[in-house]
C-alpha cells in the first residue's frame, strides 16, 4: 500500500490505528456451501465480476473455508484439475479472517504480510459477515486522507531540489 506523508501519518494515524473495521465499506463474500463442485466455484467467480475467491460455509453461515483462483490455478499449473471434484478438496480449511472489531491497521498489516488479496470478516461465533478487500481498505484510506493524498507528487519518494514555477 503506498505510503502516506509524514504529515498524514503524524496527525491521523493515531485515530486509524483505533478505527475499526466497521467503517470500511465491504461486499457480501461470493459462499458456496460444502460439496459444492470446483468448477461451480470457478463459474461463480468468474461470471459475478466481483471477486476471486468463494467462501465455504456451513447452513449457519459459519466459515469452512476459503477457495481462491490462485488455489486451482496453482493446481492446474502441474496437472489436470478436476472441475467435477468438491471445493472441501482445495480449499483452505484454516483462512486468516478478521472481525469487524479489529482495526484498518490490523487489517492494512495483514494484507501486507500474507499478500492476500481478500479476507473473509466472521463474527464472534465464526460466522461470515463480509468480505474486506484491499481496494476496500485503499478506498477508506483515500476518503480519511483525501489532502495528503490528492497532493502527492507522481514519485513520492522524489524529492525537488527547487520550487517549480518562476
């Protein structure tokens, strides 16, 4: 995620660090319950325009797991996949999740350290609540920094040696 400028970071950080999830904006997640076919989730991804991944829940909405293109495309790179086959056979059983609770910096750290593109929002009692997505959090950083970031030179690592103009 790009930087902000020290002056943004020093004045608003303090109250991003305490801002919870609650006020990102996020989508319904794409579910699937359990038995349902790869190549089902694979339609369902590609033809909802809105995600890459489907979640696996149980008839109370808990979360069973996560299915991501990256997961059978990872698979199909070896070999032949078996579309008909159940998503239980892909997916990952144990996703990292968030709760509504937690907060922006939460959730800015662990997509920066487990290069996730979306992640899966389950209450108390694990049930799925939301999808919160990169772009959702990039979204809210843009509307709470809007001064910092609309000012921001193209490079902000560039530094001018002069004041432009005459």
């Amino acid at each position: 995620m790009a930087e902000l400028t020290e002056r943004a970071v020093s004045v608003r950080v303090p109250s991003l660090a305490r801002e919870t999830l609650r006020v990102v904006n996020r989508r319904d997640p794409l579910t699937v319950p359990e038995g349902t076919s790869l190549g089902d989730c694979l339609h369902l991804v590609e033809t909802s325009g809105i995600g890459d991944s489907v979640v696996v829940a149980d008839a109370d909405g808990r979360l069973r797991g996560v299915l991501t293109e990256r997961d059978i495309f990872g698979v199909m790179v070896g070999g032949k996949v078996d579309l008909n086959a159940p998503v239980e056979s892909l997916m990952n059983r144990k996703p990292r999740t968030l709760r509504l609770e937690q907060t922006v910096r939460d959730a800015i750290v662990l997509f920066a350290d487990g290069r996730f593109r979306n992640v899966p929002l389950v209450d108390d009692d694990g049930r799925v609540v939301g999808m919160v997505r990169q772009q959702d959090l990039l979204k809210y950083l843009a509307e709470a920094f809007p001064e910092e970031l609309l000012n921001l030179p193209p490079r902000p690592h560039q530094r001018m040696k002069e004041t432009e103009g005459a």
